[in-house]
C-alpha cells in the first residue's frame, strides 16, 4: 500500500515535532508532506528540519483548504491524515490505525483519541477525528467540492463520502494519544470557547445538525468488526 502522510499545521511549532518524530521513518509510511497554513512561528522550519516537504498556503487558509492543497500533491495510493498538535502519538499508533486498511478488513478508518469527548468515547466513535486513513481516490476526485467549504468543514464532507461508499469503516482506539483542547492553544478559556463555537459554525454550515446526528448513527452502522 502507498501511503502519503499529511499534516495540515498552522502555528504548532511548541507541538508538531512530537508528531513528526512518530510519523518521518515510519516503514508503512512512503512519503510526508506538512502543509503549513501560513504559521509565524516557524514550524515550517521545523517540518523542514525534520527532513520532510513543506507546502507553504499563501497565507492562512484554514485546515480545509490547506488540505485541499496538500491533496493536489497526492494521485494515487491512501492518504494518512493527521494533526500537528498531537501529544502521545508514537509510531505504534499510527500502526494500528494503519492496519486495518492495510490488511483489508476495512475501506478506511478513524482514531477514537484518549481524551476524545466523553459522548464520543461511549458511543465508541468520534466523527470529526482529524486523524483518518483512506483511499486517495475517494477524495481526489471532489477535491473542488472541498475547496468551497468553511474552514473546519473538511471531516465532515469527508464523512458524506465514506458513508455513500458503503465499505467498512474501523474505530482505533488511541488512549495514549491526546490533542489539546484549544482553551489551552489559545491560552485562556474564553478565547477557546469562541474558537470551538466558530469549529461547530463551521459544521453545521456543511451539514446541519440532523445530517450531524445521521453521520454519527451511518458511520457507527459501517464499523468494522474488532
């Protein structure tokens, strides 16, 4: 299976070398590829001293249409998303959300982080994870769908296309793996209050809330047996 890993970041600097130590080296992993949104941090700098490619937004985009960017660079094989501000990933994580696909027992599949919302934990799914494994050719050909959406409307558009697929879809469970709420990026509660409310804006200008809750029970429907 070719693999191309993609790390959409904008101002990780503090926390996307943890990410990459896990991912760059990785022997399922063919090529890495840090789309740096128009960070003024310096974490394309980091990316690069990493040793990966750095595809710098002409500003900053958002994590959609960063996306969108870095998929221009992908034609064929499956795509290894995941985000730059991970703590506790290793290279045994990315593995296990690997191997499913690899091994054929799914046609994609999504990490249920340690820290995950508890609503998601217990329903045994999160359904906007950033962290996903999938054919490339599931995405590449609605690449200009995707341009068009808000900002944080990519996981969820991506859900439309998994769950029309039809084909098994696996749950990793990742308790080691934590991603920091954003009250904590943005260094006080109110900033990070209002950066999730513009997250979930986002959501349901994609989708609406009914297709949110429709998603939730299609997607568990399509879970992969363990």
């Amino acid at each position: 299976m070719t693999l191309t890993c993609l790390i959409p970041a904008w101002n990780e600097a503090a926390r996307i070398g943890g990410v990459l130590t896990a991912a760059v080296g990785h022997p399922l992993i063919g090529r890495t590829l840090v789309i740096d949104d128009g960070s003024t941090d310096g974490t394309g700098d980091i990316a690069r001293a990493a040793g990966v490619e750095v595809l710098r937004t002409p500003g900053n985009l958002g994590k959609t249409r960063a996306l969108v960017m870095g998929l221009g660079r992908v034609t064929d094989g499956h795509v290894l998303l995941l985000d730059a501000d991970l703590t506790g990933l290793s290279p045994g994580a990315i593995t296990r959300l690997v191997q499913p696909v690899l091994s054929g027992r799914a046609y994609a599949s999504l990490s249920l982080r340690g820290n995950a919302p508890r609503t998601w934990r217990a329903i045994g799914l999160d359904y906007i994870t950033g962290e996903r494994v999938l054919p490339a050719a599931l995405i590449l050909p609605h690449l200009d769908d995707f341009a068009r959406l808000p900002r944080f409307g990519f996981e969820v558009y991506l859900n439309r296309l998994l769950i029309a697929a039809g084909q098994p879809v696996a749950v990793v469970g990742w308790p080691e793996v934590a991603s920091p709420s954003k009250a904590s990026k943005t260094g006080s509660l109110g900033a990070g209050l209002r950066a999730d409310a513009r997250m979930m804006r986002d959501i349901f200008r994609t989708i609406g809330p009914r297709e949110c809750l429709a998603q939730i029970t299609a997607l568990r429907r399509l879970r992969a047996a363990a």
